[in-house]
C-alpha cells in the first residue's frame, strides 16, 4: 500500500510538471504583412478609399482558435471580424474601406486553444482632402417572391430587374433577390446569390445550385429615419449607417418602413427601405434604393 502511494504522488508530480512544462510558452507571434499594395502601419486615406491588409500569426506549440478584428473610433468599438478556427498557422489578407470617421484604430486579435493572446494595430486616419461621394436613387424597384411570377432578381449596376432564368445568365450582376422563407426566423427575406438560400426556394435548371457565379451581399440595420433617408443626396448617411461591420447575408422579416444598410460584392455601399410588402411565396415587395455611384 505504501508502494502504492508513493507511486501515487510521483505520478501526480510528473503530471503536474509536464502540464505547466506544455503551458509555459510565448503567446502567438502576430505581424503584417508586406507587399505591394498593403498597407501594414499608421496611414492617412480619403473617405472610402479602400486599402489592403495581410496579417500573419502563429504557435507552435498549440493551434489558433479564434481571429478578431476590431475598430475603434473614440469611446465606440465595433467587431468587424470574430472567426474561429483550428489551426497552427493563420494568413489573412483583406481590402478594407476607409470609414467617415477622422481616425480609426484596427486591432487585429489572435488567441490560441490555452487562451493566449497577442494584438497588433494600425490606425488609419481621414485625408482633409476628402470629400463625399455621389449616389444613384431608384425609388421604385418591384420584386415578386419565388412563385409570384415577377422578377425576383435586381442588379444594382444595370438597374434592371431580372427572373430567374435570365438572371443565371447574368450571374456576374446579381446582387439581390426576394423570396419568402416558411422558417418563422426569415419569412420574408431579401438576401443575395451568395447567401445560404435553401435549394428548394429557387428550383429547376436555372436553380441557384447551378450558378457558378454567386455574388454576396451584406445587410444590417440602418439606425436612419425614413425622412434622413429621403434626404440623403451624397453617400455620407450610407457610409456612416453601414459602418465598418459587413453584417449579414440576409434581410429577414421584412416590414413596411424598414431600412438596412448593404455592402455587395464590390463593396458599393447602400441603403433600401421597403415601401410595401405583401404575401408568401406568391408575394411581392416594393422598395426604394440609395447607392453610391
């Protein structure tokens, strides 16, 4: 028994030591990267001038778990980036816009599977040259749901609204559609290509499952008034409602009188607000777009 023991507390010894041995280690090492084109310390930008970042980190002895990035304009810090992972290495690279406000402060936050973390930062401040950007408005767009038998589809740069078959053979101007979702979470929803749209909402051939092309567009609320709204003649009240976030890949549960704030594929950043809703799958909604040129 004393044998026992003995071994006992040797063994709990051993454990111990090499449990704080595997835990004694740096946190992860975190850096940008260079190159042409990228920008990797303090720099001065005009509004919405876009920039380009890489960043580089790392462990080896334990694997990353999770990736943010934060900006912080004064005493206001908003996620732009929370993403895990599992891995020893991480690149990243990423073209970033230049928001409304005088300076912005990027954090880039690297943690690893022990809870260990490193930041860096860059702060990116506004060009006294700059000055707000020009808007295309289209005031009446109408969309019919998936069975409604009116276009579903719009393209922002061509103004144009479009069915599903003519729209797969335009997939590289697509940046909205409409479809009405019985899940009680989205119902009526205004999403884009790229979303997670379940295959059973736009069927056949020309089926979005079949697009090899899927452009994505990014919504979230716009804290706007209808009237900020009808008024907005430059891009400034689209810039500073969208913020630095992307949001998400859906619009969900339309109402009449609501705004969101959108980003697409090429950045283009806008506001819609729904005039009218009506209806499922057969339903139809109208709505009026603000979008920088």
């Amino acid at each position: 028994m004393k044998n026992l023991i003995v071994l006992f507390i040797v063994l709990s010894v051993v454990v111990s030591s090499c449990s704080k041995k595997n835990s004694d280690y740096l946190p992860p090492i975190i850096e940008f990267g260079n190159g042409v084109g990228i920008v990797s310390g303090d720099t001065t930008l005009k509004l919405g001038e876009p920039f380009n970042v890489k960043v580089m980190a790392e462990n080896p002895n334990v694997n990353l778990t999770n990736f943010i990035i934060k900006v912080e304009t004064g005493s206001v810090s908003e996620v732009f980036l929370d993403s895990g992972m599992n891995t020893p290495k991480l690149s990243y690279q990423k073209t970033l816009i230049k928001g409304i406000e005088d300076n912005e402060k990027w954090i880039f936050i690297i943690r690893d599977r022990d809870g260990k973390s490193s930041e860096i930062s860059l702060t990116v401040s506004m060009d006294t040259s700059s000055s707000f950007g020009n808007i295309n408005y289209y005031p009446d767009i109408t969309l019919g749901a998936q069975n409604n038998g009116l276009p579903s589809f719009f393209s922002i740069d061509q103004n144009t609204s479009y069915f599903l078959s003519s729209a797969f053979l335009n997939q590289d101007v697509i940046d909205l559609c409409y479809y009405y979702d019985f899940v009680d979470t989205d119902k009526n929803t205004i999403a884009s290509p790229g979303a997670n749209i379940d295959e059973s909402v736009y069927m056949g051939e020309y089926g979005l499952n079949n697009w090899t092309i899927r452009r994505t567009s990014r919504f979230k609320i716009a804290n706007v008034s209808v009237e900020d709204f009808q008024n907005a003649s430059n891009d400034s009240l689209l810039i500073a409602a969208h913020g630095q976030s992307d949001g998400n890949r859906k619009a969900k549960n339309l109402q009449e009188g609501n705004l969101f704030a959108f980003k697409n594929e090429e950045g283009k950043i806008g506001i819609f607000m729904v005039n009218s809703i009506v209806g499922t799958d057969e339903g139809i909604v109208n709505i009026s777009i603000k979008v920088q040129e």
